[in-house]
C-alpha cells in the first residue's frame, strides 16, 4: 500500500514561485507627537535626501496626514522604514 509523503507535498507548494510588484514604497504616517524637526531629521538619515526634500515629504505628510517618502526594492524599503521607526515613526510598506 502506497502513501503519500506530506513532506513531499509540502515541497511543492512552497516551491510556487511568487512575484512582488516593484518598487516597493515606504509610506510614513502623520502623528501629534513629533516635531517638525525631527521628521526631517530622521527622513534625511532613512534615505539619505537633502534638507529641502525631507521638509517637502514632511509637510506632505503633515497636510496630508501620509505621504510616499521613499520608493525602491523591498529590502531597502526595509530598511529605511527601520531607521524612521528608530524615533517611533509610523510606517508602512506597500508593495
């Protein structure tokens, strides 16, 4: 009698190949708590952007209470969205 090996099967289904859209994006959240200043702070250290673009993500962000504020491969997405959340930035990555 023959029986199947769900280790086997198992084998298969993970082996589905699944893509991701690309570029991921890094979406940051408005929130009461910090100020100006340190949003464009931590935005120039996450992604390495000069003062005048990290003030116009931060004002985006503030009237429009989320922005778009990094755009590239998932795992860099990663970890710019790290480094924002040093300070307890909310933040999502969309892919």
């Amino acid at each position: 009698m023959a029986t199947t090996n769900p280790l086997i099967e198992q084998e298969e289904i993970v082996g589905v190949e699944v893509k991701t859209q690309e570029p991921a994006k890094v979406i940051l959240f408005n929130d009461e708590v910090h100020t100006f200043d340190e949003v464009i702070v931590q935005i120039m250290r996450a992604t390495g952007y000069n003062l005048t673009k990290a003030e116009v993500l931060t004002w985006e962000v503030h009237n429009a209470g989320k922005a778009v504020v990094y755009q590239a491969e998932l795992v860099k997405c990663m970890q710019v969205s790290s480094v924002l959340e040093e300070i307890e930035l909310l933040t999502q990555i969309e892919v």
